[in-house]
C-alpha cells in the first residue's frame, strides 16, 4: 500500500492536471482552425480535400487515444516509465521540427481587424437572436 500523499504533492498533482487540460483545449481548437485556414473556400476540389482532411484528421486523434491507452501502458511495464515521457517528447520534438522545416509552404492570411470585436460581434448577435427566439414563443 502506497503512502496517504501530502498537500503540496496533491496541490501538484491538481495543478498539473489542470494546466494540462488547458493545454490541450487550447491546441486542439487552434490546430484544426490552422488546419481549416490552408484551403481555399472558394476553390470546389479545396473545399473536398479540407472535408477529407478533416475526416483523416479525426480519425487519426481516434487512433492516437487508442494507442496511448493501449501502447503506453505496455511499454512502462515491460520497459520503464521513462519512456513513456520519451517517447512522446520524441514525437511532439518531431512534430515541431516538421512544423518549423514546413512554415514557408502554409498559406498565410494576413489578419484583418480585431478577433475581439468578431467575437463580441457574434455575442451580441446571439443574445439579440436568442431574445427574438424567446418573444416569438
């Protein structure tokens, strides 16, 4: 039997899941946006390839689960638990220098405006709609 853990080893344990997950919600929405943002909407065989794309993209986030909680637990058994940070660090260092190697060829969209007042914008619309929805009732 384990030892009971002490506060600040219970404050790290939450604190990191926290960060985390927050982590995670961040990249996974700015990832298939990036995503998205490399094809042309005007463009019919784009818009096709981005469905496809997106299709592959969830399917592989399917597969990447599937082989974390099957694959990750096998190797800290039968290797150790180091490389089951390695491992990962490995890919996401891969992934990186893909990403740094792959920057020229992304299609790049200058900003236009503020994304604080588009945001704002499509709150007020929805509360305005929202409102109308309610009186029509």
């Amino acid at each position: 039997m384990c030892d009971k853990p002490s506060v600040p080893q219970i404050v790290f344990f939450y604190g990191s899941l926290y960060l985390m997950a927050l982590g995670a919600g961040g990249i996974k929405a700015c990832v298939t946006a990036f995503s998205a943002d490399q094809f042309d909407n005007t463009d019919p065989g784009q818009k096709q390839e981005r469905v496809s794309f997106m299709n592959w993209w969830w399917f592989s986030l399917s597969v990447r689960i599937m082989v974390s909680v099957a694959f990750f637990p096998w190797v800290q058994e039968q290797y150790d638990w180091v490389w089951v940070g390695a491992i990962p660090a490995g890919i996401v260092g891969f992934v990186t220098l893909s990403f740094i190697i792959a920057h020229p060829q992304y299609y790049h969209r200058t900003p236009s405006g503020s994304a604080f007042t588009r945001v704002l914008q499509r709150l007020l619309f929805k509360v305005r709609k929202d409102r109308y929805v309610a009186e029509d009732s």
